[in-house]
C-alpha cells in the first residue's frame, strides 16, 4: 500500500508538472498598466480619422468576394495582399498600385493547402513586420534573410468554417506573384493545442504581428488576433523569439466588447506607432448596429484603452451600407488612407477613406 506521504509528494510533482506545462505555453501577464487619458484619445483620433469615402478600389471577379486588405510599400511601388473567396475558401492575392488609388491584381501567392492538410481549404493571409511608425516607410521588415506572412488556415470549405488556426509563411520577394513558403510546422496556434485558452477554444482568426525591437514583453514578436470561444469574438496576445515558436500571452484577452451573453466581434488587429502610443486599428461589429471601424491605445503593448466616440469608418454610403470593417491604416505624404472590406450593393469589395477629400484634389490640379 502506498503511503501517505509518497501520496503527498507524487501529488506535489503532478501539480509542479502542471505548473510547468502552463508557463511553457502561456506567459504571465503584466499587472494592469497604465490607461491612455481621454484628451489623448481624443488627439488620436483627429489625426487618424478619415471621413471622404474615396469608392470602392478593387473588386472581384464575378461570383467571388475579396477581403483583408493588406497594403505595404515596396522597392518604390505599392503593394496589397488580400483575400479572394470562390465559394469554396479563401485564398491569398497580391495587387500593386503607383499611387494607392488604382490597383491591378497581379495574382495568387497562398492557394490551398494540399489535399487532406490543416489548411487544405482556408489560406487568408497578411504581412507580418510591418513597420509601424506612422507616417514612416509602410513596408515590411526582413527576419532571418525572410519576409513573413502569418495566415489563417482550415481545413472545412465554406465561408471562415470553424475550426481555423493560424500558420506562418514566407517569402524571399514580397512584391512577386508566386506562391509563399509554409512552414513545415504549421499550425503555430491552434484551439487543440495545450494551454489554450477560453476565448479561442472555438477558432482563431486574422493576427497582426508587431516586431517590438525593445522587447516591452521581453520577446521580439507580439501577436494579436481575434478569437472565438463562447459568445463573443475578442483580441488576445500571443509572443514568439523566432516566428515559428508561439507562446500564448496572459489567460485573457486584451480587446474585447459587448456582454458576454451576446454575440459581437472585436477583430481584425493593425497597430501602429503615433508618439509615444501604440494604437491598435480594428473593427466592432453587432454589439453595435452593423460592422464599423475603431481603435485602441497603450502604453505597454498589454493595457488597451478603448476609443469610445465616432467610429473611424461606418456604413454610409451605398457600396459599403451593410459593412465596413477590417481596417489596414497608413499615413503617407500627409493623407491617412484607411483601407477596409466594404459590403454593400456592389458584392464583398475593397474600399478605400481618405483624411483629404484626393478627388477634389485631384480636379483642382487638372
């Protein structure tokens, strides 16, 4: 019979195991920060807000919707990735422009998966590294003599089918039309995966990652992405020292909105740099009418403070009048260009707003 004291100290080394476990996949937050002043706030969103809708830029083939604006510059030319959906899944596209305003699809660059694979129906992809000074280069930073996407893959057809996971890719050359590297590794996060937690124990969805060169969290590589687990969609944290490996970041989610027994999203991250604060683009949807365009701000990467005035990018007009979310927001040359998926009367497109009026610009200068 075993004693009571070989009881005790097995028990002892199950929970130390246990405790092990969970600091190899989650890492402890920081304790709560400090909170961006509403003045600030204010700041903020009179340098960022873009009230001139500029139209509907891109769209898709007929029979098929585009999404997840991606826009970077690069060797002197503009670039986007962005989604296209046949009905089956998403796959990754890239698309060029000279002047942010006309865009030509150049073609595919993360197709499906191969067949029976993690990812064999869903690949919707976006830049990681980009630079996030605002007004600065808007391009993407090279790591490990690579430039990097982060995606989210699935394995079921249909529109965003549940269960997805996010896997990693890259590239040599962001600006060619051909088809990104997995990572053999692939999923780097996923809900099956120990020490998940409960708001992404249903599936998980775009992530932004910020290349933080003073490490605040003590890693390089901070990921956001919205998740959903019960109820709501909310924004969490996950840390990386290599782009491959991913630790979860605090058990909770760092953005998040509504009540918890109603459905409502909080998703789609894009981060920037203005000042001393990092500001967090993303959009909200059902916990107010329809999906519309926000923000958030911090200090420390960790503690978020929601901007809760005028949405940046509402439904307004008619191409846009059911959505208008998913932001990618840059400043160049003094204008601030908010890219986002407009749903409307002309199908799922890529719309674009403006903090000038360009097309009144554009007429007096002719």
């Amino acid at each position: 019979m075993i004693s009571e004291r070989k009881l005790i100290k097995a028990a002892a080394i199950l929970l130390g195991m246990c405790i092990c476990a969970l600091s190899d996949t989650v890492i402890p937050a920081k304790t709560s920060g400090k909170h961006v002043s509403q003045t600030e706030m204010q700041k903020i969103y009179e340098e960022v807000k873009t009230p001139y809708k500029h139209g509907v830029i891109l769209k898709p083939q007929a029979g098929k919707m585009l999404d997840n604006p991606n826009v970077f510059r690069w060797q002197d030319k503009w670039y986007m990735l962005y989604i296209m959906f046949d009905s089956r899944g998403y796959e990754t596209y890239l698309a060029s422009s000279d002047d942010l305003l006309s865009w030509k699809s150049l073609g595919k660059v993360l197709p499906y998966g191969e067949e029976g694979a993690w990812d064999q129906w869903q690949a919707d992809g976006g830049p990681s590294l980009f630079t996030t000074e605002w007004g600065g280069e808007n391009t993407v930073q090279e790591y490990g003599c690579r430039y990097w996407m982060t995606y989210i893959g699935g394995a079921k057809q249909g529109y965003e089918t549940d269960p997805l996971s996010i896997g990693v890719a890259w590239t040599k050359d962001p600006g060619s039309a051909s088809a990104w590297t997995r990572f053999k590794g692939n999923p780097v996060l996923s809900n099956q995966q120990e020490g998940v937690r409960e708001f992404e124990r249903t599936t998980l969805y775009k992530s932004f990652v910020v290349w933080d060169k003073k490490e605040t969290l003590g890693f390089p590589f901070v990921m956001y992405y919205n998740a959903k687990g019960p109820g709501r969609e909310r924004i969490g944290m996950a840390v990386s020292r290599d782009m491959l490996n991913w630790k979860r970041y605090g058990q909770d989610p760092v953005v998040q909105n509504g009540t918890l027994g109603d459905y409502g999203i909080s998703g789609d991250p894009m981060i920037t740099r203005i000042g001393d604060l990092w500001v967090m683009f993303y959009f909200g949807a059902f916990w107010q009418p329809n999906a519309f365009e926000t923000f958030a701000c911090s200090y420390d990467l960790v503690t978020w403070t929601k901007w809760t005035g005028d949405h940046l990018v509402q439904p307004s007009v008619s191409w846009d009048q059911q959505y208008a979310h998913k932001p990618w927001v840059i400043k160049h040359d003094g204008v601030v260009y908010h890219f986002y998926c407009a749903v409307g009367d002309q199908g799922r497109v890529i719309g674009l707003a403006t903090s000038k009026d360009l097309k009144v610009a554009a007429s007096v200068a002719k």
